[in-house]
C-alpha cells in the first residue's frame, strides 16, 4: 500500500507543481481528480489508523498518538521516568537515527545494551523498535529483522516500545504478503525473518489462566 500511495502521491504533486493560470481544462480536470485521489488516501489512512488504535486496544496495548519526532521522544521519556528505567536496546534503523534516540537516552543517562549480545539484551529494561508494516484489522506489528535490527530487541526485555508510521499501515496479512512478493518481483531483498506481535507475550494454562509476560515482553507500547 505504502509504494502505490507514492506513486500516486507523486503523480499528484507532478500534476500540481506543473499547473499555472493557463492551464487547459484537461490539466484542471486532472489537478482536480489528483486532489480527490490524495483526499481518499487521507481517509483511508485515517480509517486504517483507527481500526488499528482499536485492535490494539483489545490486546492490551497502550497506544500513545504523537504529531511528530519531538512528541515521539517526549512519550518515550514520560515512559522511562514513569518506570523509572535505567537502561535500554535499541534498533540502529535509519529513521530510529534520525529521531536520535539513541544517543539523547544515553546523555540522560541511560545505559545502552547492544543487539550483540542476545544475554545482555535480556537484560535490557526496554527494547525499542520502529515497524515495517502495521496490520489494521488484527493490531499486528510485522518487524523484518536483519544485523540491525535483531528480533531479540522486541522479544527479550520486559518492556516493547514499538514506533509506528501511518504510511506502513496496511489492511490485512492478505495485503502484507501481496506487497512482500511486489518487493521480492522488484529484487529487493527481504529478509526470510519476520516477527509477528500482536499485544505482549501472553500464555494460559490447562485452566485458561491468562498470565502475560512469559515468552517474552508483559507490556506492550505503540507510537504512531
């Protein structure tokens, strides 16, 4: 979904850059639909969003709404003073770094457990990860995980803070594998690891006792 919205995203704002006060009636006409094309996609990522916020809700998630980098980081500081957190593992993923997580939670000081050693991270207090894609319908996280990204993050220390972007909603499964194949179709390459979270770690014994926490982190947090 995310590759389909810029390219017509990008078509849109082609159409509109080249529009001027002579323009003939076909460009208008085109102008005219290119806005209405971006005004579905706003709806329908709007729509998304809210089906996803309620899913989460359902899996005992909090979800946290933020409009920017700023908010994003003054969310995750409120969290860590919160739970009075001391240290931290992070992803080294292009868009973690350019929020500069990292090194602000290091100069506040936080003491950073890197992904190379997956003991170490267990000792981690909080893992934070951005996602690839978000699955609307179910409340899905679908991390793809490499050297840089390492699963261990998201699944061993007790607490998960995720970041979510609006552009990596997607619908459903059905869609997440329809995009993975136009990818691999492409030749871009994707990792054979994916990780599949749907609310913290929750297991039930032979009685239906719910217990959280067991096989992974108890509490979940969402940013978008």
């Amino acid at each position: 979904m995310s590759n389909s919205r810029e390219e017509i995203l990008h078509t849109i704002r082609k159409g509109l850059k080249g529009a001027s006060s002579e323009e003939t009636l076909e460009e208008r006409n085109f102008v005219s639909e290119a806005q209405e094309i971006e005004k579905l996609i706003n709806e329908l990522q709007s729509d998304l969003k809210t089906q996803f916020i309620t899913e989460l809700n359902n899996v005992n998630t909090t979800v946290i709404e933020a409009k920017n980098g700023i908010n994003i980081k003054d969310s995750l500081f409120n969290l860590i003073k919160e739970k009075e957190l001391k240290s931290f593992s992070i992803w080294e993923s292009k868009f973690l770094k350019e929020l500069n997580i990292k090194n602000e939670l290091k100069d506040a000081g936080l003491k950073l457990i890197t992904a190379k050693n997956k003991n170490r991270i267990a000792t981690s207090e909080i893992g934070i990860t951005e996602v690839n894609y978000a699955i609307a319908d179910t409340g899905t996280l679908v991390l793809l995980t490499n050297k840089s990204q390492p699963r261990s993050v998201s699944l061993l220390p007790p607490i998960h803070l995720a970041i979510v972007r609006p552009e990596n909603l997607i619908r459903n499964i059905r869609d997440l594998f329809v995009i993975l194949k136009s990818k691999l179709g492409e030749g871009e390459d994707i990792t054979s690891c994916m990780t599949f979270i749907t609310g913290p770690s929750r297991t039930a014994d032979i009685e239906l006792n719910l217990t959280l926490g067991v096989h992974g982190p108890k509490e979940l947090y969402v940013i978008i």
